[in-house]
C-alpha cells in the first residue's frame, strides 16, 4: 500500500471556494476511473477555512503513477495552481491500520 497526506493553503477565501469547486469536479472520476486509488478524503480543517487536507491512499506505487497520469488529476494539478498559497506533502509508509493490508 502507498499513500500521502497533502496540506493545501489556499490564497485566499475566494480561491477557497474555487478549489473546492475544482476538487468536486475532480473526485467523481477518481471514483470510478481509477481502481488502483483506495482512499481519496478531502478534508476541511476545522478553525483554517484555507486549508485542505487530502489522504490518500493507492494499492501500490504503481497505482499512484496511473493516478498521476489521469487526463483528469492533470488537469487538476494545473488549475489548482493559481489557488494556491502552499502545498506540503507528507509521504506515509503503512505500518499497521483497520481496513488495510498494512
């Protein structure tokens, strides 16, 4: 199993409300175009309304690449550019967990 958590910080609350916009339009076709993707969770941070927090979590490495190769993460990943302020990812090795392999 591979997976990443990712903090996004969005410029501002306009590009707040853009983001989530792009993220719904996102989501649907990770659900069903991409059996390799696990778990996909967009969070809100609850007292930070310009952060996100997305866990993920893919059945391998290979996985994840197929992800990253999808017409619709492509385009996600350009667009969300000039929303935001700061991304940092966390890249997670599974060490034991309910519902995993791990």
């Amino acid at each position: 199993m591979f997976g990443l958590m990712v903090r996004f910080t969005c410029k501002d609350e306009a590009s707040a409300g853009a983001f989530d916009q792009l993220v719904s339009e996102t989501i649907g076709k990770i659900e069903t175009q991409e059996p390799g993707t696990l778990v996909y969770a967009v969070h809100k941070v609850d007292g930070q309304p310009l952060q996100r927090i997305f866990y993920e979590l893919y059945r391998d490495r290979a996985a994840f690449d197929a992800h990253e190769e999808q017409e619709h993460v492509k385009r996600f990943l350009g667009a969300r550019e000039e929303l935001l302020a700061s991304v940092v990812v966390d890249w997670l090795d599974l060490q034991v967990g309910k519902g995993t392999t791990g």
